[in-house]
C-alpha cells in the first residue's frame, strides 16, 4: 500500500478553520451564560466543526486498484479504471462554484463545478498542489504534499489494470 500525504492547509482554509471555531466557542459559551438556555442548545453548533474534521483528508493511499481517501470518518474508496487521466494543475478549482460539500474548515470536500472541469470532486488542502484525476467518467481533484510521485504511482497503478 503506497501512502501520500495531503498538503498542508492554504492560509484561507486556515483563517476559515480558526473563524469557525473561534465562533463556534463564543456561541457555545453565550449558550451557557444565558439563564434560560438548555445546555442541549450547543449541540449544534459543535456539529459543523466535528463533522467537518471527521470528513478531513488524512491521507491518500492505493490500494488493490482503488485510490483511497482516507478521512476520520468515512473514508472514501475510488475504483481506478485502465483509462485513468492524472495531470498537475494547480488553477483547477479556479472560479470553481461549491455545489455541496465544505469550502474550508478543514480543508475542501465536496462537489465542486467550474467551466474547465464541469463538475468535480475535491479531497483538497492547498489548490496550488492540485492533482485532477480522471477515471470511470468522473473527475476528482486531490492535493498530496508531492503531487509528482502522486501522479506517477497513480499513473503505475492504473497501468497494471490493463
């Protein structure tokens, strides 16, 4: 099994993981200094942070012919097809509309569309290592912290499918 590790988080996902538990503290903590509020109020606002990081990228690995994201939560397993595409490209999300998923806390999860990819799905850190991986007719953005040996193991196993 060959692991790779993501990139480390852009400033902006960041400053967005600090805002959103810097917030989620001051809501928690107005929960409980209010007399009539029930300590059950808090609950959802620690969902957001605790989800978030149970989706976060732990690492990428290949395995048995699926490319794995591996995530607290949830990890998510990429059958990879003989036909399989990989290329550095690190203005792939550029302009790139969040669909679904988390813009930020964390890192970038989800369903992502812009007008040079259509849609896609992100497993990012850092946009500038982004890797897009295409396989089984979809498409996928990944970011390891060596996109270049990434691509190349990527690139093997897709090879030994054939």
């Amino acid at each position: 099994m060959d692991e790779f590790p993501p990139a480390p988080l852009n400033a902006t996902a960041r400053v967005v993981t600090t805002m959103v538990f810097l917030l989620t503290a001051f809501f928690v903590f107005l929960v409980f200094r209010h007399p009539c509020s029930h300590p059950f109020a808090a609950v959802p606002m620690l969902l957001v942070p605790a989800v978030s990081w149970g989706l976060s990228i732990r690492n990428y690995s290949l395995e048995d012919g699926k490319l794995v994201i591996h995530r607290p939560i949830a990890s998510r397993r990429i059958a990879l097809s003989p036909e399989l595409t990989a290329y550095l490209d690190p203005d792939a999300a550029r302009g790139a509309l969040n669909l679904s998923g988390n813009g930020g806390i964390f890192g970038y999860q989800g369903v992502f569309r812009n007008g040079r990819l259509g849609n896609f799905s992100a497993y990012a850190t850092d946009w500038e290592f982004g890797v897009v991986v295409k396989t089984g007719g979809k498409t996928f953005v990944l970011t390891p912290e060596d996109p270049v040996a990434f691509m190349a193991r990527l690139r093997e196993t897709a090879d030994s499918l054939k």
